[in-house]
C-alpha cells in the first residue's frame, strides 16, 4: 500500500459545480490554525485562484450548523478540539452527516488517539490530519476528499487498521448479519486499504473480473452505489 490512503490524479474544478463542492468553511477555536489553513489553501493552491474559498470560519458547533445549513460548504475542516470534549464534538461531526446535502469532512488533530480516529471516521469524516502535517499534506488530503476519496497519512492508516484489529469479533458479528461472505470480507478490507481491482486480483489469488462481482455484491449488501461509498459505510459500521 502507497503512503497515502486513495491517491488519485490532481482534480482542477473548473465548473460552477464543481467549484462549489471546493468552498471550504474552517471550524476551530484556534485564531493560529486558522491563519495557518488560509496561508496554506493560499500559497499552494495549485490549479487557479478559486479552486479554494473559504466561505467562513465559526468557533462552536451551533455556528458550524448554521453556516454550513446557509452556504453548503463542499468542505468543513474541522478541529476535533472545537467544543470542549471529544464526545461533544462527536456529536457536531454526526448532526453534519443528517443535513439535506452533508458536506465532506476533514479532521485536525495535534495527536488524535485511537479513539478519536475510529470514531470520527465511522462518523462520517472524510480525512484525518495531525496539525504537525498540515504543510505537507492538507492540499493533498483536500484533493483527494474532493475527488470522493478517503485521506489518511501513512501514520494514520497504522493506527487506523490496528482499532480495526481490536474491534475484530464485533466486526465479524456485524459481516454476519449483512451476509457478507468471507470473500466479501476479504475485498471489502483491501478496498478499505485503497487498493485497486488488479491489486486485490492479486493478492487474494482471482480474477480481476471475480474481483467486480465482489465488489458489485459488496455494494448490493451495503446498498451504496460507489467504493467510496463502500468504504464509509463499511467504517461507519465498523465492518473492517
């Protein structure tokens, strides 16, 4: 596996649509992280001038509804530390996920534990970041969100997968329940990992074309319509 969860080609909105997806509302407490997120969306915004805006900042959960309910971010970058206590915060990240047209997450942490990192991608985030990588890593991890995919660094996608391993007998229970094969299990994991159709073809020892009909399964049993899709569900439940 890359060093990055779902890499994919540099997208360059250039529809109305498309741009809109790329509006972007910062959420923290933190008037420094927020300079830092606009210096960084600033100077390596690579495609053109409005491939980022930043529509607004807010500094509570109440102002995160709000503003994201008026103007429809396509993007809330969201400091895990914003209200006083992961569970509250939990909470914010869940009650965006039931708006009409959720916007897409990415979570900042200066050290996420392993709690936090399950639980906020089972939520429905869409990306972690630790603070310390924002230089490196936010364009990158707000490209791949944009382009529907999931983003977590290397670090991140150790950890990820070691709460995964501790959580394995409920998983099994829950794969049961949705009859998921162990085939579909086996597939569904690699998915998870970012892996493409040849790669799982490869190391589960199958066609690639027995690896589609896994997948178009898989999808059925989920009742999503994309991988990506597949993968969120699958966190959400905790299934891998």
């Amino acid at each position: 596996m890359g060093a990055n969860m779902m890499l994919s080609q540099q997208i360059c909105p250039e529809s109305h649509q498309s741009w809109q997806q790329c509006s972007i509302l910062l959420a923290n407490r933190h008037p420094a992280l927020s300079d830092q997120l606009r210096s960084l969306l600033a100077t390596d915004n690579n495609c053109s001038p409005t491939t980022w805006r930043v529509i607004g900042e807010a500094i509570s959960g109440k102002q995160i509804l709000h503003l994201t309910s008026t103007y429809r971010p396509g993007l809330v970058i969201l400091d895990i530390h914003l209200e006083r206590g992961w569970e509250r915060t939990l909470e914010v990240l869940g009650q965006l996920q039931r708006l009409e047209k959720p916007p897409s997450i990415l979570l900042i942490a200066d050290r996420p534990n392993s709690k936090s990192l399950l639980e906020g991608m089972r939520t429905g985030a869409s990306g972690f970041l630790i603070r310390d990588h924002l230089k490196t890593e936010l364009v990158l991890a707000i490209q791949m969100i944009m382009s529907g995919h999931i983003y977590l660094s290397q670090e991140m996608i150790n950890r990820f997968f070691t709460c995964f391993q501790d959580h394995a007998e409920q998983s099994l229970e829950k794969c049961r329940q949705l009859q998921l094969s162990k085939r579909e299990q086996d597939v569904l994991k690699l998915l998870a990992q970012g892996e493409s159709n040849e790669a799982i073809a490869k190391e589960l020892f199958i066609a690639i074309a027995t690896v589609k009909a896994h997948c178009t399964s898989i999808f059925e049993k989920l009742e999503v319509k994309s991988r990506t899709q597949a993968i969120i569900q699958a966190l959400k439940l905790g299934l891998v």
